[in-house]
C-alpha cells in the first residue's frame, strides 16, 4: 500500500507506540475511510452497515445536505491529521502530564473511534451510552484494534469516553458514571480528553491566521484552542501557535516564500507545526520577537539568484545566429552569472554547425547559397562544405562549436550589455593566444548575423591544440570568464537601463506576506488602487503588461527563453486592433516562470502538458507533507495503464483494489519520461506540491494530453487523501485547498471526460465511482482499439460518443474487436478463436460490468425482456452457441419482418406478420429441418399432449412478438424502421451476451424423438 509505506518513512524514528500504529492500523483506515466524509462531501447516506443496532436513526438527507456546503475532508485526512499534530503536542507535555505507553495507545484508539457517527452515517443521544460502546466495538473490530492493542476491549469503556467527549459542543457526555468499566483514573481521561479535543479543532482549521483569530465561518477556534491548551498545559507554561501567511499563491515562489519564514522563525525557536498553501501555523514559546522583512526578503532573493544561476538547462538557448540568453538573466545572476551559464551551456553541445560556418568563412557562402546552387541537395552540400574543410586541414569535431559558440555569446554580450562601442575581440583572441593567427577583422566576419569568424577562431584554437580535452576547454571559458570581468571594471563600463526585477519582486515579496497577523508592508491597502492605475495608464499608452495577474509592476514582453508555454495570438489584455502576438508579463510571473524552467523542466505547453496541484485538506502535518514530498520525489513515475487495468479486472474495480496496487510508486522497471515535477527538499516546507504530464507520442493530440492526467486527477485524492486540481493552467487556480469544496477538479478537460463523466467536480465520497466510470471506458477502448506500441486514444472519442449516446455500443464493440482480430494486417482469415459457448465467460462478466459501470439499464432492460420472453419457446443447440445466428433466431427474424415490412402496415397486421415467422421457424425446429430446440415441446417426459403444448408454445410466440414490437420497436426505435435498422447490430450483440450469460452455460436436456411436422 503506498500511502501506508510513504507514512513508515514520514514516522521513522518517531514515538514506537506511533510506528506502530502506521504499521498495524492505517492499512485499515487507509482503506475503509477513504470514501467516507468527515467534512463535506455530497450528500449521500453512508451504506447501512450489518452491525449496527436497527433502532440506530440514520442521519436525515437535509442534515446532509447542510453538511455537504463545507469543504471536502476525508476521514483518513481528519484522522491521520488530528493524530500526527495532538502527537506533536504530547510529546511537549509537562512531566507531570506525559503520556506513558498505555495511555498513548488508548488516546489514538479514541481519536481513531471519535467520528463514529459519521463512519456509519447515524446520530445517537449522548446518554445511550450501551448502543454506543456495541457500535465502537464492532468499529475496533472491523479496524483491527487488537493488532495494535491486544487489551483494547479490556479499556473499550475508556475508548468510548475518550470518542464520545473529543467534540465538546454537540454529542458529548462527561458523566464517568456512566462509563461502567473505566480503567484509566478520571483525572487522566481528563488529559487525554483535552489532547483530543484539542486535536479535533486543529483538523477544522481551514487558514493558518485562524490559530490567531476568528475564522472566516465565524467560528472563534482561537478562543478555544488558547484556553484548552492553557488547561492542559498550564497557564503561562503552553506553546504558542503563531502563523505566517500569504495573500496569494503562485507556486514555486510561494513555497520560497514559506520556506524563508520559515527559516527565519526557527532561529526564534518556533516549530513548524501546520503547512498550508498559502502559509504554516508554527508553535511557539511564550514570547519571541518578529524576523525583520528586509532580512527575509534578502534571503528570498539570494536563493532564487542560486537556484537560476546554478540551473544547468535554462537561460542561455542555441539559436540559429548563435546564443540567446534571457534579459531577466543579467537582472538575477549578473553578466558574470550569464556567461558561468553560457559556458555550462556550450560544454553541453553535442550537434554542431562548425563545418557548414567554416565553409561560409572560406567562401562566404551560406548553407542557403549552396543549396540554391545545387538544386537544394543537401547530401551534395555537405560532401562540397566537407571536402574544402578537409583541403584547408580544419578541424570541425564537437570542440569546434562549443569554444566557437561561447567566444561569439561574449562577444555579443559584452556589445549588448554596456554603453559605448565595447569590443572585447581583440582581449579574446589574446586570451586564447590567437591574436597573431586571426585578425580582429576575421573573428568578426559573419553573414546575416551568423557568425562565421568565431568559428574559424575555434578550429585555429583545435588545430593549435589538438589534445585538448573538455577539462581543458572548460578550463580555458573559465578564464575567458574571469579576464573579460577584469576588462569591463577596468574600461569602466556603464551597464544599459533595464527594468528593475529584483525591487519589483522584493516589494511584492513583502507586500504578500504576514507574520502573526501583522502586514510586511505599509502599502497593503494602496495594493488596489495601484494596480488599477497601472492596469489604465498601460492599456491606454499601449504599453505591455502582465496577462497572467494583477500587480502593479511594469510588465515587458514575453521571452522564448523564459516563458514555459507557447506564445498566443490573442489576449483580451490586448487591444484587438493591434498586431501584437506575445503577451505580456510582470517581473513576479517572470520570476516564477523562470524557477519554471529551472526546476520543472519539459512541462512546455508546447509539450501539451497538463499539471496537478496537490492541495491539502484542510492542511499538511510535517508527516503528511512527507508523504507527498517523497511521492513525487521518488516514487512517481510513469504509470503502465495496461498493467493497471489487467490488476482491476482481476482484483475488482474498487477503491479497495486501487489503494493496494503497487504500479503507482516507483519499481525497478519504472521510468518518468511523461512526468516533470520540482524536487522538492526534505528540509523545506511546502505547502502546495505540483506536477505535470505530458503525452508520448512525436504529434500528440489534446487528446493524448488528457487521458493519464485524468487517470492520476482522480486516483490520486484516493491514494493519498490529497485535492487535486487537474489544468493545463500553469497558474494555480486555487491559493489553498478550502478556496473549492471538491476533493477532485477537473478544470476545462478534454470534452469526452465531461461526456463520460457528466461533470467535472468530484466529491470525497463519489470520487471513486467516477474513477471507476473512467478506468472501464479506458479498458472497453484499450480492449478495442489498443495495439503494442499505439493506444489508439484519439479514437475514445468516437466510443464516448456511442457508449453515452447508447451503452448498448459496448456489446457492439466486443464485436467489432472480433471481427478486427479474426483477420491479420494483410486481411488474411485468422485461425478461429471461439468455444463451443461463444464468447468466454470472462469476457461476457466483463463486458456486462462495463456496461452497467458506463450507464446500462439495470437486468439490461428491454434486452433482457425480449430474450427472455424467446427463450421461453426457442433454445440455441449447445454444439451452436459460438454461432450468434443460431442464439439469435428469433430476435434476428423479428427484426428482419418489421425492417422489410411495408411502413403502412396496421399494428395488427405487423403483430400477426412477426409472429408468423416466429410460427414458421418453430415448425422447423420441431421437425427437425432447423437447428435449435423447443424447451416447452421437445423436452422428453412431457406430461401433457404435443399438440397442447404446441399451442402453450404459439402463445409464447405471440407474446414475444407483442413484447419484440411495443420495447424495441415502438418504444426503443419510436417505430421508425430506419432505426430498427441503423441500431440493429448493437441490439443483436447485446442480445447475445445477455443469451449466453444466462442460458448459455444451461444442460441441454434430453429431447423427444423426431416427428413429422
């Protein structure tokens, strides 16, 4: 079980009592209450449940329905939650209160047991206290208690004080009286009550200031936890709870947000206790001072300045011209910065131009000469560039283009960056010891801006040293890097204008960020009125701005380098009379897309990526943030579909089957060439974890995009007790996990995810029904469709369509895959595959589950009537039943009388029309001149004439016909014969899977002798 292992790691070396309750309870908790809300869900009634009393009063639907406006929290989350932080606090007790073994393992039973009530979905009075220890006994029962405790049932009475006295405003009762057998002393039951009750307010916290103040539901849980935390602790000796938090999210820089404060509090002794999205709730000693906000800031930038300056893959691209770097490059690392990451870069080339630059040197003829030449043959081109190379005795190996590259980027970059005519050539050629082989004249000569010089440079550098290896060419950047920064401070350069990044995105740093209820910024409350201001004088000065959000910063133009996604050719940002095609975009977008680039790479949407954010529900405890961050460290990867569904269809499509397969965390065959996630640091918080996914495939379809990110949208709120919010958005929609009441968002996906799912919102309690909607759909298509190396996915599409359109298609489909695999790629007959019962009875079990899964009428409906209503009077022989012609005679006759009937003809003529046939092919049978066998006239040791029973068979004939004509015909069809005919085929295959699931496997008994009809 993953979650169970992910939680083994996240408790190792914690409290044994605690080790020991992941490893003997979760799997169970894990499993029976992940469906189960204990805050919102959708309204439903839980399952009755066999043990409980029958004088038990279920929860009335409008209770529910009152309950299901709160935000999604499953009760997995509410317990594991509750358990991991009332366990932080007990570990902090006073001596005199601390918890010894025994009394551990009774207050984790009581919080396991303490929503008993809405685990079964009933209410009890408060003083039935004899209905309420039957129900937490057969809960401990059902959850294992005894593996965990084997005295558990000696200390039930203290169980259920302890689950009956968690909550303090509704339910409670505290008279020990009435709890017969208690075994623990009052005084203690009193700790552990409070620990409890402690624990349950903190799982209701839906924002870290609501440990401060009143909480957005007008619920003062502030109040409350201060005054019971004073109890149990004693007064003056409590931790504080304290908080930070954000008034916005935006991803990665968010979390580097978090995580500075978070640093910052720890050296006042604060503990972080509880990670939200947008901020974490730290227990405190009773006084500390307030981390300054320019120190935070500080700290913010220098690590965003290393994690892009150390960034292997982003800032510095290969053009067709040669390097590009990002302007937001020199802003973040400086130019000494950009030209580390230009030298990284050029050491990483391994396809070059050297020859084809060479040749332009020689000639001055560019590939696009030559080819106009030579009749746009590239072959012949390159053997001419390769042959003159060669004559000249130039080298042009990878080395070429690599020193070549990088002397052109400095180049460049030193002109572009500085005021004045800087040129820094003549110091290049004397640094690499050429500038009495090549003249400042040739190192500079190009064609249209390609450099063609630079790369004669580079070969005169290889030839001159010829056993250079990558040591010593990087050896030799390096030192260019090093003399070119000694050259600028010496000419005194003075650096061109640019937009000022750093001030722009410290300002905002402290203008989203509160510590203990109190703003980092004077200019909070101003935040409005300047980004309208901004937002008018850009719009009416033409001016980019950002199209991503709102803040008041001067925006620039998107840069290819920079931005993750494709450029777009209209924003409502833009005026529509414009010819403006890249958007625009503000220093803290910049900055976020950058981190982006750096830590999430390949999640272009170029790639057609699509991405998850993992919120928490309502929060993340140290343990529970450790689970998801080693999950997407470590274990995700990519996910093989058919071994998945192989797993489903033999342990069942169940949440129970979901939680148990291993396929979603890493194995050693495992791979993630479709999934691109930051790593996230085991030291740092993180309140909001990310990935994203994208399609295999050389020309993936929108299609393509969807179909696994869909799969994990929904499996994953289950496998982990995590929201998830599905987007091809690269902005997170959502600040925190109680900014949407759904446990899973499916946001704009693909149009035949709404058409087989019907919505795109799941709660905590129908999130796994959906899921098993979409895993059948995925298995009737793969089962179809699906070949070795090609899914065939855009074609899910068309079976959405049928399938919602009629589930019958899915019996047609079962045919339609026949029919493709009784014939090889060359059309050649395939050997026969079939039994003597026609299609195997796994396949028919199967199929029927799809069927009923994607919306089937219950018992088939009309089809189960219809062939019901024949097999009364007809019966295939069992020698035949591979035969749908011999198991469909007489629905197949029935149909192919109202097709060709005349559109004129009365009802009862059409009756007396169907029904004679039925007449016809049953005279046949009896004598013997058709296959198939009368179960009312043939069968052997009749007790009644044959010509009576010949006559109780006509009337089954007759009303077969009436019921073939009324369902299918009048009803099913609207008595269109058209469409008697268009949905002929998918009635006949249903029809058959239904014949054979229920008489095809039937004796055939002994029959008459044959008669002369």
């Amino acid at each position: 079980m993953i979650h169970q292992a992910l939680l083994k790691k996240a408790v190792a070396g914690r409290d044994p009592v605690l080790v020991e309750f992941i490893d003997k309870l979760a799997p169970a908790i894990l499993i029976h209450f992940v469906t189960i809300p204990a805050l919102g869900g959708s309204g439903q009634s839980v399952p009755e449940d066999p043990c409980i009393p029958v004088d038990a009063e279920r929860v009335p639907l409008e209770k529910l329905e009152r309950f299901s406006l709160k935000d999604d929290q499953s009760m997995v989350t509410h317990i594991l939650n509750g358990i991991f932080a009332g366990m932080r606090l007990a570990e902090k007790l006073p001596p005199a209160k601390a918890l010894n073994e025994t009394e551990r393992r009774l207050w984790l039973l009581g919080f396991v047991a303490h929503d008993y009530t809405k685990v079964y979905g009933i209410q009890i009075n408060a003083g039935n206290i004899p209905v309420i220890r039957q129900i937490i006994a057969c809960l401990g029962q059902r959850m294992n208690f005894a593996d965990f405790w084997s005295e558990w049932e000696t200390y039930l009475d203290d169980v259920v004080f302890l689950a009956q006295n968690t909550q303090t405003v509704e339910g409670a009762n505290l008279d020990v009286m009435s709890f017969t057998h208690l075994q623990t002393h009052p005084r203690r039951l009193e700790v552990l009550r409070l620990l409890s009750s402690i624990a349950d307010i903190l799982v209701h916290v839906t924002n870290p200031c609501e440990v401060v103040r009143m909480g957005s539901d007008g619920r003062n849980r502030a109040a409350n936890l201060h005054d019971k935390m004073n109890i149990l602790f004693g007064a003056g000796q409590a931790p504080r709870f304290t908080f930070h938090q954000l008034t916005e999210v935006r991803g990665l820089i968010s979390n580097l947000i978090n995580n500075a404060v978070m640093r910052a509090l720890k050296a006042q002794s604060c503990e972080e206790f509880l990670f939200f999205p947008n901020g974490i709730v730290y227990l405190a000693p009773p006084q500390y001072s307030l981390p300054n906000a320019d120190a935070i800031t500080e700290d913010i930038w220098s690590h965003i300045k290393t994690i892009i300056g150390d960034s292997e893959g982003f800032g510095v691209r290969r053009g067709g011209t040669g390097f590009v770097a990002s302007s937001a490059l020199y802003e973040i690392v400086g130019f000494g910065g950009v030209l580390k990451i230009a030298r990284r870069k050029a050491m990483r080339l391994s396809g070059g131009y050297a020859t084809s630059r060479l040749y332009g040197f020689l000639t001055g003829q560019s590939d696009n000469d030559l080819l106009k030449q030579l009749g746009n043959d590239k072959d012949l081109v390159k053997e001419k560039q390769i042959a003159l190379i060669q004559e000249q005795q130039l080298p042009d190996d990878i080395r070429v283009d690599r020193l070549a590259e990088f002397l052109t980027f400095v180049q460049r970059a030193v002109r572009d960056s500085y005021k004045g005519k800087a040129d820094v050539t003549p110091l290049l050629l004397a640094t690499i010891k050429l500038n009495d082989v090549v003249s400042n004249e040739e190192a500079m000569r190009n064609k249209g801006g390609t450099a063609f010089g630079w790369f004669y440079v580079g070969a005169c550098y290889v030839k001159q040293n010829p056993g250079a290896d990558e040591i010593a060419l990087e050896e030799l950047m390096d030192e260019i890097v090093e003399r070119v920064l000694e050259w600028v401070e010496a000419q005194d350069l003075k650096t061109k204008s640019a937009s000022a990044i750093e001030d722009d995105v410290k300002d905002y740093l402290q203008s989203t960020l509160e510590i203990d209820g109190l703003s980092q910024s004077q200019k909070q409350r101003l935040r409005f009125t300047e980004e309208l201001s901004s937002y008018l004088k850009n719009k009416g000065e033409k001016r980019p701005f950002c199209s991503l959000c709102s803040t008041p910063y001067q925006g620039v133009g998107q840069e290819a380098t920079e931005i993750p996604f494709i450029n777009q050719q209209y924003s409502n940002k833009n005026p529509l009379y414009t010819s403006a095609i890249l958007r625009g975009v503000c220093p803290v977008c910049r900055i976020e897309m950058i981190l982006r680039r750096v830590q999430q790479p390949g999640a272009e949407q170029g790639n057609k990526s699509v991405h998850l954010y993992f919120y928490p529900t309502y929060f993340f405890t140290p343990e529970t943030a450790a689970v998801i961050k080693s999950y997407l460290n470590n274990e995700l990867q990519d996910l093989n579909v058919f071994d998945f569904l192989r797993y489903m269809r033999q342990n069942g499509f169940t949440s129970q089957s979901l939680v148990d397969y291993e396929g979603f965390a890493s194995r050693e065959d495992g791979h993630r060439y479709t999934i691109s996630s930051p790593h996230y640091s085991e030291h740092d918080a993180a309140g909001l974890f990310f990935c994203a996914l994208r399609p295999l495939g050389k020309k993936p379809t929108d299609t393509d995009a969807w179909i696994m990110p869909v799969l994990y949208g929904l499996a994953l709120p289950l496998l982990l007790n995590v929201k998830v919010v599905t987007t091809a958005s690269f902005v997170p929609l959502f600040s925190t996990g109680t900014e949407f009441r759904e446990t899973a968002v499916l946001d704009a996906p693909h149009s035949f995810v709404r058409h087989v799912l019907g919505h795109d919102r799941f709660r905590v309690n129908e999130t796994d029904h959906y899921l098993m909607r979409l895993l059948r759909l995925y298995d009737l298509h793969l089962d179809v469709f699906a070949e070795p190396k090609d899914m065939h996915w855009p074609q899910i599409n068309a079976v959405v369509k049928d399938v919602v359109t009629d589930p019958l298609y899915v019996f047609a489909y079962y045919d339609r895959k026949r029919r493709d695999t009784s014939s090889d790629k060359n059309g050649k007959k395939k050997e026969k595959e079939s039994n003597r019962e026609g299609i195997p009875p796994w396949d028919i079990e199967r199929y029927f589950d799809i069927y009923y899964t994607l919306g089937g009428e219950p018992d088939m409906g009309m089809i189960s009537e219809t062939v019901n209503a024949y097999a009364t009077f007809y019966r295939a022989k069992y020698k035949n039943l591979d035969s749908a012609y011999a198991v469909l005679k007489p629905f197949a006759e029935a149909a192919d009388v109202i097709i060709d009937s005349d559109p004129k003809t009365e009802s009862d003529d059409l009756r007396l029309l169907v029904a004679g046939a039925m007449g016809d092919l049953m005279k046949r049978i009896w004598s013997n001149n058709a296959d198939g066998w009368d179960p009312i006239v043939m069968v052997k040791g009749a007790t009644t004439s044959r010509e009576a029973r010949k006559a109780a068979s006509r009337d089954k004939q007759l009303a077969f016909a009436d019921l073939f004509i009324e369902r299918v015909f009048n009803q099913y069809c609207n008595g269109d014969r058209a469409t008697l005919r268009e949905r002929l085929n998918r009635l006949r295959s249903a029809a058959r899977f239904y014949y054979l699931q229920n008489y095809g496997r039937q004796a055939e008994p002994e029959l008459e002798a044959v008669e002369n009809e």
